[in-house]
C-alpha cells in the first residue's frame, strides 16, 4: 500500500494535488509543495514573454547556422500526440528544416498512426520510421509487469528516446527539438514513478522477470546518454514550447482545423498502452490517477480553473466498454490471458528503488563533473556552455 493512503487525506487549496503523492506536502494556507515548486524552480525558466521569444530567436539563428549546406538542421521526435505535432507546425513555420523520426514500439493508436500521416504530408516533411523489435518490446513490457513497479512506461518511454537520440547521433544531426513543456507538464510527483532513462535498472528487471536475452532493443549507457552525446558530440535538446505562449486548447483547435489531426482522449492516449496503464494500472495498483497532475499543470499555468479541474476528476477514468477492449487489446498483443493480466494488477506494488538503478552513480557522476567544470575555469580550460 503506498504511504500516501495512510496520512489523513488533503487536497491543494490552489491545485488538484493530494496526499496520494507520499511526498506531498502543505504550506499553512494549504498550498502544496508542487505549486510552490513551480514559482521557484519552473516559472523562472518558462518565457512565453517577449524577451523569452527573444532568447529563442537567437537559438533559431543558431540551428538555422548549423544546417547550412545540410538537408535537415535539426531532428523531432513525432508520436502523434499534441506537443510533438503542434511542435512539427511551429519548426516549419520558424523556418527550420527538421527530419522527422517516429518510433514505432508496437503500442500506436489508430489515430497516432493517422495524425502522423497527416501532419508529415500536410507539412512536406522527410520521415523516418524506426520499428522497435516486438519480441523484445513485448518480453520487456512483461518483465516491468512481473516486477510490480508503478511506472510501466518506461519500456516504450525508454525506446522512443534511446532510439531518437541514437538516430540523432548516427545521422550527425546536433539539435533535437522535443516538445516537453512546462505549460502542460511541470507537475509531476516523482513518487509516483521512476526516471525512465535508466538503462541499469531496465537491464535490471529485465535480467529477473525477462524470459530472453534483450537484443534489438535501443539500450543508451549513462556515459553516452549524460556525457558522450550532450558534451562530446554536442548534441543540444531544445524545448521551443517553453519560449512562447502555449495553449493545449489552442493546440488541439489549430492542429484539428488546419491539418485534419483528431484528439485522442487524453494525455499521451495516442499510445494503446499509455491509455491502459494509467486509466487502469496505476488507479488501481497504487492509487495514482495522474490526471491530477495533468491538471495541476494547466491550473498553475492559468489554462484552467481548479473548478474546472475538479469537473473532470469527477469523469470515470475510462468506460467500462473502453477498459473492456482495451483490456482484450492488450492482453492480446503480449500474448497472455485477462486472467494473467488482473493477476498482474492484484499483485503488491513494489518500489523502484527495490531493483537496481544508476540513481547514485548518476548523482556522483554530476558533481564529479561540476567539480571538473568549475576547475577547468578557474584555470582557463573550457568555458560554461
């Protein structure tokens, strides 16, 4: 039973966060620490303003640079979902000339597969498709459901990444433009879940739950994911949504009106499995619905009311017709029964620090070369990127 269901229950005066995050806490006005953590550690970074457009035009400048006298001056990853597809529009629209990469892992909507189509065709652009092994894919996906932990998507999280990032790499491209933002997704309790770029711990589990060796499957090394690609071969990720003012409503409208893309029902619902796991698997295993922080996200950023927010937690999650095929959907693709499957659901959730991770190394790894940095400067080597 997670932690969080043992205090005495509280919801967030301002937002929709409660005491099913274990880590949760309250100032004395009832303000959580998500909301406050977003004052102070997000909003200084987030520039939908005139000097953040500003600082972004000179990135532009940069990257349009770089591309000279090459095909493609920067890579996007495009799963068909809002931020990615309304990103795809934007580049175009700046002028950029990205290659375009979607990483199949076996879990794509029907509408995923059509709203890629449309935006790629609508747009002119040159797209790569990398198709994850599914036997890998699915002996994986099977290991984290044996291991118990709370966050399931890190088998196709991890690919799509892993493989985007190898692409980058291969096709000496420097500059990855994603869609992470903060105006939809600066709230997210890291107690419900783990990083999902840790090769150690996905080697980990699948080591004990998985039934055959893991080949085929994009696999980063901590020293190629946090030193090789960014400070060796300078690959730069740029996050262009947290430069202007992003809408997801407006997304959704510009995107439905000009290109033909349809909305799939909810936060990264463009994955069947996504769709599965957390109006399913994490409700009913850990208490987790991560709408709340979804909804916390578009409440500190002023796109929604916290009336607002609290009217849609009181939807069903999914239907019963929905939970049915998905289900019958998913249980299908890994070749198991519905039975196996709930037997999953039924078991005691485990923590993510039960299995082995790169957490510490990572974190000795950081200061390690934050110590290097700063001497290197005092001593004239190198300069602060």
């Amino acid at each position: 039973m997670p932690d969080g269901r043992k205090r005495p229950y509280r919801m967030c005066v301002r937002c929709v966060m409660d005491t099913t995050d274990p880590d949760i806490s309250f100032d004395e006005a009832g303000v959580c620490s998500h909301c406050r953590n977003f004052e102070t550690v997000f909003r200084p970074h987030w520039k939908p303003t005139p000097e953040g457009w500003a600082e972004f035009e000179a990135k532009l400048a940069e990257i349009k640079a770089y591309g000279q006298g090459k095909e493609y001056d920067c890579i996007i990853g495009l799963s068909g979902g809002v931020d990615s597809s309304y990103l795809a529009t934007k580049a175009v629209e700046w002028g950029l000339r990205p290659l375009v990469v979607h990483v199949d892992a076996g879990w794509n909507s029907e509408l995923a597969v059509k709203n890629i189509e449309q935006i790629v065709s609508k747009l002119g652009l040159d797209l790569v498709t990398h198709v994850v092994d599914w036997e890998a894919m699915k002996d994986l996906q099977l290991a984290f459901l044996r291991s118990n932990v709370a966050n399931q998507d890190i088998p196709q999280d991890y690919a799509f990444f892993a493989a985007l990032y190898s692409y980058a790499i291969k096709a000496d491209i420097r500059y990855v433009i994603n869609g992470t933002n903060f105006a939809t997704e600066s709230i997210l309790p890291q107690g419900w879940g783990y990083d999902a770029m840790d090769a150690r711990h996905i080697v980990a589990i699948h080591k004990r739950f998985g039934t055959r060796p893991l080949r085929n499957f994009p696999l980063i090394s901590l020293f190629n994911y946090y030193f090789y690609f960014p400070k060796i071969r300078k690959m730069e990720i740029v996050s262009p949504l947290n430069f202007i003012p992003y809408s997801k409503k407006e997304a959704i409208d510009h995107l439905e009106n000009q290109y033909g893309w349809r909305y799939y029902g909810g936060k990264h619902y463009e994955s069947r499995w996504t769709r599965f796991y957390q109006s399913y698997y994490l409700p009913q295993k850990f208490g987790y619905d991560k709408r709340k922080a979804h909804l916390a996200s578009l409440i500190v950023t002023d796109q929604m009311t916290r009336e607002e927010a609290l009217a849609e937690l009181e939807k069903p999650l999914v239907t019963d017709n929905e939970l049915a095929e998905d289900k019958a959907f998913i249980a299908k693709k890994l070749g198991i029964g519905e039975a196996e499957l709930d037997d999953f659901i039924r078991q005691p959730p485990r923590h993510y620090k039960d299995y082995p991770t790169n957490e510490a190394q990572l974190k000795w790894s950081l200061r390690a070369y934050g110590l290097l940095s700063r001497a290197g400067r005092l001593i004239g080597i190198g300069k602060p990127r």
